[in-house]
C-alpha cells in the first residue's frame, strides 16, 4: 500500500438550513458527505476530484481523511456489497491527509485529488495505473489521525473509461441506452370539500425536479406526470406552481411524456372490481389534463405498469393499442439470467399479438431512497449503471431506471447525475420509444408472475353509489358545466392506489355533500293557502334558485280535488339568484279546502327533490250545485207562496157575516 498525502483542499462546517433550531448542548456529530466528484475518468480528465464537506468536533491535527481505491469490479453482485463496504481483495492505493493540512476552497469543502494515469502517457508512480476500464469502488473514511477510529465512512466509485481501442479485451462498444423515467407526483391538491389546497413541500419538490430539467436541456428523459398534480401546480395561487408548469411545457422538446390516469390507479383492481368504465374515465381525464396545461398529447402506445396485471388487463391494453409495457420485475414470473436483463422481451399471453416489455430495473429503483447524502447517491447511480454497461460492451443494450413515485426529488441528486449521463463516454440517455425501436429484442419470453398483493382495497360499491349519484344530478345542470368536472375528479381521485380506505371514503362522502349543497340551493314554495274563486283558474308556484349557474328541473303538481287541463308537470330552466314562477290552469272538482304537493325532480326524474305542500281553497261552486240551489229555492218559494195564499183565505173567511 503506498501512502501519499492529498492535494491540498479545503475543510468547512456543513450549511445550516434556514430555520434550524441552534443548541449549545449537543455536541456537534463527526460526518462527512459528498459536494461533487469527477464522473468519468478518462479523455480530458485523469484524476478523480473528489470535494468533501466535513463536520468533527476534533481538532485539525488530530483527524484526518483517508480515501482507498479498490480492484475493478466483475460484475452488478460485486457492486452490490462494495455499497456495504464488502470488498473481497485487497486495496490499489490509499492516500490520507490530516485536516490541518487541507486549507478550504470556495465552495468550503475538501478537495482530494486521485491522479490516474494517461493510457498513452509515459510511466508515472505518482499516478494510480490501472488496466482495464470499468468501476472501481473507492471509500472515503473520516477517521482519527494515524489511521486510528474511523468517525464516518461512505463508498463512492471511480469510473475509467479511457479511449477505444485500448489494449484489452474488453474495449468499450455501444453506449448502454438509459431511459430514466422521473415522476412528478404529489398528494391531491383536491380536497373532499371540492377546494384545492397546494401539498407546498411536495410542490416545492416538483419546483425542484422541473428546475434540473431545465437546466439539462439536452438529456433526453421519460416524464411520468400525475395530470392531477400537474393541474393543481397550474391553478395554485403561488407563483413559482405555475412558473414550474410554464418551464416544463417548454422543455419537453426531446423528452418522452407518459399517458397517464388523472391520479394513480391499479387498473387491475378497477377490473376485479367491475368498474373497468372508472378506468376508461381516469385516462380520458388525465389525457385531456395534460393536453390543456403541458400542451403535449401522450401517446397511449407505452405504459409504465403501476400495479399489478392480468391477462384482462393485457387484452383492454390491447384494444387501447398498448403494446410497449414497462414493468416491475417482480411481477413477472422468475427467471435464471446470468446478466441484468437490459433489453426488450416479449410477454407471453393469450392475445397472438404478444406485446414487447421492458423491466425496471429494481436496483436502480433503490438509489432513489431516502438519504442525506444525494449527491453520493447520484454517483452511486451512475457507477451501477457503468457497472451494468461493463458486463457485457459489446453489445447494444439498454434499461430502465423507474424512480419511484414516492421520491422526493432533490436537487443535487438531480444535477450531480443528469451531469454525469450527459457527459457519459459509455451511457445514452433516452426515451422509452428510442430504447423500444433501437435496441434488439430478446428472443426471451416471459410469462406475468403471481406478484405482491395489492393494499388499501378499493370499494367498488361506494364508487358505483357516487357515480349514481353524479349521473343523476348531471341532468340538473348545463352539459358544459364545471361542475360536472369538478365532481367526477373527486370520484376519480377517491379511486387513488396512494390513499388510504378512509381517504377515498372521505372523498365520496364530499362529492355527496356538494350535491347536497347544490340542491339545497332550490326552495320550492312555503306552505301556504291559495283561494280559489272560480271553478276554474290558475295556481303560481314560485321556485328559488340561489346558485350561480342556471339550473333545470321538471316541477310537477298533484291533488286528488283538482284537475290540470294543460298538464300537471313542466320543465323549467332557473335563473341563477333568480325566482322563477310557474302557473298551472286548474279545474277544481269540489269547494273547499285540500292540499296541492308540489315536487322537484331532475330532468330524467332519476333524482327528486323533497316535495312541498299547499292547501287550496275553492270557494267557487259547480254547475250540478247551481241546478240543486236553484231547485232547492224554487221549491221553498213554492211552499212559501202557498203558505202565505193558505193564510189570506182564512183570514178572508172570519171577515165575511154569518
């Protein structure tokens, strides 16, 4: 092991985040973590840079820094341990300095230079010689002076990719084709009660993804938007949301978007539940979202699986034609390869057209998890990827690197490896349809694999209670309302695979109490009397309207006493703040006092509104009643007239003499 002392650098205390709460009781922590590094050793850049920011409560003199470069790695399971610090053989070189002898830069941070030496240079013991191309893990220790306690540890790796040809056998051959697919994703901004409320630290996240992207303009990426996040950044009142969505409808030139469902479904659990039409509806909506705010109409040809598949699945996929999938390895059955699959296969089912499909690549996947160290995590990322490269050269290749949606974009990750890919000697960055029509096909098949169970079970009949519902309240209002929207995405986002039951539950019970809400704003009549002074004659029923929208309803009057020569029900088109009267001509049948009900229903008469009731008074006669009157009198008067005739004759008797 030769030791030799590093190029001067730089040591400073790790920036304090704004806000942070200050102590004077805790002792500050040793750590250290990566500021940058060179990605690629080779043609224009023979030394490995590596800037580190440092944080000990030792003295200068008394630490120091030790950086160890290891033998080339043989292949992805090497990789693997070497990020455990499971390194089979021996060390190539160590140097160490203490800090008290680094003086700090700019930036603050540790400079440690590892000088390589040129291929076609002279011989130079100062410089590390390697042979053959490829990555070679490197760890970085903050350790007591004198090779004593290591304070903090972390493996990073050197990538050499000198020139081709080169004197080994295993020359650099077609760059390995990378199509990373980056989410933007975000909790809904749509809340049950129909407000939009912005998710800000996941927001400020997106704000971040979408800078890296612009300031990368020329690495080809695979964008998967949530249409719903990418409209809630759009209509949120803060400017840098809608600054976000501006920037990234302009960047999109050489970038591949995904078409996607308004929020993240399992189609297949929409299919086992028979809401296949939910399905339909969530990518005609998040189709139409992303036409209208990112101006770009996706191609449905490829899909990033999220969730599970069956054969029903693969058969509608088809119809939708579908036929370039990107799925998760483990919910394909198990296979024996020898390398990490990097191109497309086909996928057995029971369709003659068997579609292409790619995997994603699961450890690639995990350098996207939580860490406070991104930009080791970015390097780490690439060096895997050389890594995949470096197995096999010589052929055309490529994968998918698939980050999860739950991933909190940041910033440094984002720059330190979209840098690095777009500098890359051995790496293409491209899109999923570039990766599908340049890379050979495999002439592997294989089959779709029990996979992980699903969670958070979606209730298929409180879906089906709240698309009733809408379907019958939508007649109420104009086909082009709002409204309409509004109330399908709260169904639509209460079918979210990342919400739990009682959060879809919320939703729906929101989309009930807003058309509630709507339909407390009609107040039909109060209960009153109206008098009827003729046998016939017209009653005024007056609806309220308190929305600001027109509404339509069909009203309808019913009594047992009276009759409705020009019909007892009517549509009628409500003005908003407005109130509409309606009269009805009548017949009654019999005086008196009964009720009148008056109900409220929608156009179809599939939703009714709590009905009213008056009471009508008729104080008008009929003709049959006149005729007996009239008998009745005629025939008093009769017995009247007689009576009185009876009375004078007998008067007229006692007044003649005997």
């Amino acid at each position: 092991m030769v030791a030799t002392a590093a190029t001067p650098a730089s040591l400073a205390t790790r920036p304090r985040a704004a806000g942070a709460a200050t102590t004077t009781t805790a002792p500050p922590v040793n750590h250290m973590r990566l500021a940058s590094q060179t990605p690629w050793v080779g043609p224009g850049s023979y030394e490995l840079d590596l800037r580190l920011f440092v944080t000990t409560h030792e003295r200068p003199n008394d630490v120091e820094l030790a950086v160890t470069v290891y033998p080339r790695l043989r292949n992805r399971s090497e990789y693997a341990r070497s990020l455990d610090d499971k390194i089979g053989r021996g060390p190539l070189r160590t140097i160490s300095s203490t800090l008290d002898q680094l003086a700090p830069d700019s930036g603050g941070a540790f400079l440690v230079r590892i000088p390589v030496r040129d291929p076609a240079g002279p011989a130079d013991s100062g410089r590390l010689n390697l042979s053959l191309p490829g990555v070679y893990p490197v760890q970085v220790e903050l350790r007591q002076a004198g090779g004593g306690e290591t304070l903090d540890r972390f493996t990073t790796h050197l990538l050499y990719t000198p020139p081709s040809p080169f004197s080994q056998p295993s020359a650099p051959g077609a760059p390995l084709q990378v199509a990373w697919v980056l989410p933007l994703s975000a909790p809904p901004a749509l809340q049950p009660d129909g407000t939009r409320s912005p998710p800000a630290p996941a927001y400020d996240a997106a704000q971040e993804l979408v800078r890296a992207i612009d300031g990368h303009p020329a690495v080809p990426l695979v964008l998967a938007p949530t249409p719903e996040t990418i409209e809630g950044l759009a209509a949120s009142p803060r400017e840098g949301d809608r600054a976000a969505v501006t920037t990234l409808a302009r960047d999109l030139g050489g970038r591949q978007v995904l078409d996607a469902t308004y929020v993240p479904v399992s189609l297949k659990a929409l299919g086992d539940a028979g809401l296949e039409g939910e399905g339909v509806a969530q990518e005609d909506l998040g189709r139409r979202t992303l036409s209208d705010t990112l101006r770009v109409r996706p191609d449905p040809r490829t899909l990033v699986v999220d969730g599970r598949l069956d054969e029903v699945n693969l058969t509608r996929l088809a119809e939708r034609q579908t036929d370039r999938l990107v799925m998760p390895d483990a919910d394909l059955a198990p296979v024996q390869l020898r390398l990490t699959p990097a191109s497309p296969f086909r996928l057995d089912n029971r369709q003659l057209t068997r579609p292409e499909a790619l995997v994603a690549d699961p450890g690639l996947a995990a350098h996207f998890g939580p860490t406070a160290d991104p930009v080791l995590a970015a390097h780490q990322l690439l060096a895997d990827l050389a890594t995949i490269y470096y197995d096999n050269p010589g052929l055309v290749r490529g994968v998918v690197a698939l980050t999860p949606r739950s991933w909190q974009p940041s910033r440094e990750l984002l720059d330190a490896a979209l840098d690095g890919l777009g500098s890359s000697p051995i790496l293409s960055p491209a899109t999923l349809d570039t990766l599908f029509d340049t890379v050979p096909a495999s002439t592997l098949v294989r089959r779709l694999g029990p996979g992980p169970a699903e969670g958070g079970a979606l209730s298929a009949a409180a879906v089906r209670s709240a698309r009733d519902r809408l379907d019958a309240f939508a007649p109420i209002l104009d086909a082009n309302s709002p409204l309409l929207d509004a109330y399908q995405e709260l169904i639509l986002v209460s079918e979210s695979a990342d919400l739990r039951p009682r959060q879809r539950a919320a939703y729906v019970t929101g989309l009930d109490r807003q058309i509630d809400h709507q339909l407390a704003l009609v107040k039909l009549p109060s209960r009153h009397t109206i008098t009827l002074t003729a046998r016939t004659g017209e009653i005024p029923v007056t609806i309220d309207n308190g929305a600001d929208h027109s509404i339509h309803v069909v009203v309808q009057v019913e009594s047992d006493k009276l009759e409705f020569p020009a019909g007892a029900a009517r549509r009628i088109d409500l003005t908003p703040h407005r109130s509409t009267t309606e009269r009805f001509r009548v017949r009654a049948r019999a005086t008196g006092a009964f009720p009148l009900r008056v109900s409220v229903a929608s156009p179809d008469g599939k939703l009714v509104l709590r009905p009213s009731h008056l009471t009508v008074r008729s104080t008008a006669a009929s003709g049959v009643g006149v005729v007996l009157s009239a008998a009745a009198g005629f025939v008093l008067l009769t017995w009247w007239a007689r009576q009185l005739l009876r009375g004078r004759r007998a008067r007229n008797r006692r007044l003649v003499p005997a």
